[in-house]
C-alpha cells in the first residue's frame, strides 16, 4: 500500500473515532500515526511543492 492510501485510510479511522467519541489517548495515537505516514510521503516524494522550501532557500 503507498503511503498517500495509508494517510487516507488512517484520517478516516481518526474521523469515525472521533465520532465515535473514542479517548482521548486513541485519538492521538491515529493522529500521531497519520503524521507519520506525512512525514514519510514528504520524505519519499521530495517535500513541499512551491511552499515552505522554496521561501527557506530564500
């Protein structure tokens, strides 16, 4: 699985364990799972876009 379907499937188990009103700690460790896939599918697909790397070269 690549890692933009991984951060799709994980944002809708955190929306229904939200609506489900899950704790508070299950809720955080999806939220720390999807920053995880984030970071992951910068690293592989060269980062930002037209955004903050270009104004850091700046």
């Amino acid at each position: 699985m690549d890692t933009k379907t991984s951060i799709e499937i994980a944002r809708n188990i955190l929306n229904n364990a939200i609506e489900m009103n899950m704790s508070k700690e299950i809720i955080f460790k999806i939220s720390q799972r999807i920053d995880q896939y984030i970071v992951k599918y910068y690293i592989e697909y060269g980062g930002l876009k037209g955004g903050f790397s270009e104004e850091k070269n700046q």
